[in-house]
C-alpha cells in the first residue's frame, strides 16, 4: 500500500505562496499571482511532456534554429510559446527574457507591466527529449530597479546580477514531475499530484549534503579541457587516497543538478580551450547558470566559474551570455578550488 506522507506535509504549492506572502507585511500579492501564472504553464508543459510519444507533431526537431545556432525541438518551441503567454499577460512582469528568443520579450499591448522580471530556460535538455530522458525548465526572478514605475520594463531589469534574485527555481519533468524553488529562505521542493492537479509540498528543507561521492560533467570533452581541469579529473577518478567518485551524467542540467541536490555531488561544465565553440563554456547565466547558483548556495552548496569566482556575483552583459559553470556540495567545490 501506498504510504502517505503526514498530513502536514500535504500544503499545496498554492497555499504555500499565500502563507509566504502573508509573512511579509509589505507584499501586494503580485510574486503570488505571478507564481500561479507560471505553475499553471508548467502544468500544461508537464502534460504534454507526459504523452509526447503519443502525440503526432510534438517529438522531433522543427526547421528553425535559436539564437545560438542550435535546432529547435518541438517541445522546445511549445514550452516557449506556453511560458511567454501565460507570463507576459499576467500583469506583473514588465519584461521577460527567454532562452528561445533573440531580443527581450515586451508585454503585449493592453496588458498591465508590473515590478518583475524572468528569465527563463522553456525546456532544458532538449536533446534528451526524443529518447524520453528528463527535462526541466529553468526560471529566474528579479524585481525591476524601478518598482513604482509602470512601463515596460529595460535590458538593465532583466541583466541583474544573480544575488539579487527574488526567487529562483526549476520543475523537472522526471519519474515525477517536481518544481524546486527558493525565495531566499532555503529550498523547497514540491511534487505534481496528477490526480489532484496541484504540486504538493514534498520536500520541505532541501539542502545539499556537505559532501557527495558523485561527479557530473561531459567528459568526451576531456581534450579541449586545460590541463588545471583534466589534473582535477585525473585526481577524483585516482585510486590514491579516498575511493574515486562516481561519474554520472545526464546532459540535462536540472536532472543533472536536481539528483546532486538530493545525493551531494559536484556538476562542473568548464569552458573549453581548443576549439573556439564554447570559450566560456556552455551554460547561459541568465537563463541557467545563476538560478541554479542561487539554489545552490540556498541548500548549502557552492557553486563558481571554472577560475574560482562566485557565480551570484555575476551582472550578465548581454541576454544570452555564457559562463562556465562549478556547482555542488560545499567540500567538494573546496576541494575542485585548490587545483586551480
Ligand atoms: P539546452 O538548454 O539547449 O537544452 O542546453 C543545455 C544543456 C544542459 O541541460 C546540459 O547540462 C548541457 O546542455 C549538456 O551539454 P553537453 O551535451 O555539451 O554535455
Ligand atoms: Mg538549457
């Protein structure tokens, strides 16, 4: 028999926001309802990543490719299409920016611009999509420099650097469909209830295991990696001293991310130094990187560039910029920094 889970525990996503909001005697209301704008996308998202194979049109790649070159899948074009619609029209954003589109996205006219910002990741992963391996999305929050004001929002709104992140989190559509956010306070993790049609909190205080026996990174790269990053490979995989790790890799970043979260663990997606294609790495900040530092660093983690710096400290120059990318247990990042 199915083995329910204290009946304290099963607050729903919905009630959760209210209870955080009443918290804060200043707050409209407007984090909550953009909240619910995007958890309803996610819904629809999660729905159709569900019967995708069953579906006609939704696997496989369209004719297009994005702004970096890469091809659009499908479900790519989709998730971006359900994201910018229900969040642009929620009344609470006055400009959003997605990994999918070239320019910033403005609210469409006659609807209300409001105090946020979000950058957003529709469908990370997507290579993974046509064989069935978890995805996710990837959303980061910001309030805009003015938030009295009432027009559409500018590039500078949206090109803040990662710790002044409101909230930040992911849903990865995995065995079960799970959203994992923080606002500041910790990590919360809560899972769709497909019966329901609600995500329920499952996972109150999410944090990092201090140190973890898992290393995740593309190592069919090893050849374009400077010598500092294959000596820290080397070291991890070496049978002197502590058993070595244990590689695991799924080429989806909140997949990836999400089972270091549970099991400790270190990602690392550094930048590579003989070809010209990824000099920064591979990563976007805006859209993937500084959400998952932020998350990181709520649940005790660590998480910097390949050369050593804070990731939160990061202001992007531009929507689609990339960064390489060091993330996981605390002591493992410790231990990744003195090779450098
Ligand atoms: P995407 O957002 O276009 O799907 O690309 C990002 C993905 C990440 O999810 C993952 O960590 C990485 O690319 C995998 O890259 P690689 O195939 O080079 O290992
Ligand atoms: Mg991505």
């Amino acid at each position: 028999m199915n083995q329910i889970k204290p009946q304290d525990n099963l607050i729903s996503l919905s009630q959760f926001l209210i209870e955080e909001q009443l918290k804060l005697p200043y707050a409209t209301g407007g984090f909550t309802a953009l909240m619910n704008h995007l958890v309803y996308a996610a819904k629809i998202v999660s729905r159709e990543v569900r019967k995708a194979g069953l579906l006609d049109n939704v696997l496989g790649a369209t004719n297009q490719q994005n702004i970096q070159g890469e091809t659009v899948m499908k479900l790519d074009d989709y998730a971006d299409r359900i994201f910018t619609h229900a969040l642009t029209i929620c009344g609470h954003l006055c400009a959003m920016a997605s990994e999918e589109q070239e320019d910033l996205i403005p609210i469409p006219e006659g609807y209300k611009c409001g105090k946020y910002t979000i950058a957003i990741d529709p469908l990370d992963g997507s290579s993974n999509i046509d064989s069935n391996v978890s995805i996710g999305t990837i959303f980061s929050i910001h309030r805009r420099r003015d938030i009295e004001a009432k027009t559409q929002g500018e590039l500078e709104d949206i090109l803040q650097p990662g710790h002044k992140q409101r909230c930040a989190g992911y849903i990865v559509y995995g065995s079960s469909t799970m959203l994992v956010m923080s606002m500041g306070t910790g990590v919360v993790g809560f899972t769709l209830d497909p019966s329901v049609g609600e995500f329920l909190l499952s996972h109150p205080n999410m944090k990092m295991p201090e140190s973890g026996t898992i290393y995740s990174v593309n190592e069919g790269n090893y050849n374009y990696w400077s010598p500092e990053f294959q000596n820290y490979i080397k070291n991890i995989k070496s049978l002197e001293g502590d058993k070595p790790k244990t590689a695991r890799y799924i080429g989806s970043l909140v997949a990836d991310f999400h089972r270091n979260l549970l099991k400790g663990g270190i990602f690392l997606y550094p930048n590579d130094t003989k070809s010209n294609k990824y000099p920064n790495g591979k990563l976007r900040l805006l859209y993937e990187v500084a959400p998952m530092a932020f998350l990181a660093e709520q649940a005790g983690g660590v998480a910097v560039t390949v050369d050593g710096r804070r990731i939160l400290d990061l202001t992007p120059s531009e929507l689609h910029e990339r960064s390489t990318m060091v993330v996981g247990s605390k002591k493992d990042v410790e231990h990744y920094l003195t090779f450098i």
